[in-house]
C-alpha cells in the first residue's frame, strides 16, 4: 500500500476514491457538474489525478469567480 497523503480523507487516497467522493460531491451539489466550465473540469481532474487538494479545487474557483 502506498503512504498516506494527509492533502485527502482516509477515504480518498486513490485516484478511484477521489473519483468516487468527487461523485458524491456532485450528486449532493448537482451545481458542480451541471455548472462545471471547462476550467473547473480540469480543475476536478487534477485533484482525481492527486495533483490538487479538495481545498485547492476551491481557492481556485473561487479566485477564478467573477466579483460582484
């Protein structure tokens, strides 16, 4: 088994595992498929990949928001 990463829950140490949570998210929050630009999938790609936190996913989108 590989380390433990402490940037994912115990639950998504795996690129299947993220993939599953970043599922639950969108069914729970069907915004973030239904309203998903193409930035923000990439953005999801990358935290499946391991490459970004959850928390990362966020600063971004929220960075990349339009100000009101």
């Amino acid at each position: 088994m590989s380390s433990y990463d402490p940037r994912f829950g115990p639950n998504a140490q795996t690129p299947q595992q993220r993939a599953n949570v970043l599922r639950q998210l969108q069914l729970t929050h069907p915004r973030l498929k239904t309203h998903a630009s193409l930035q923000a999938q990439q953005l999801y790609a990358r935290y499946v990949a391991g490459e970004l936190s959850w928390g990362d996913v966020r600063r971004a989108l929220d960075e990349a928001a339009p100000q009101a």
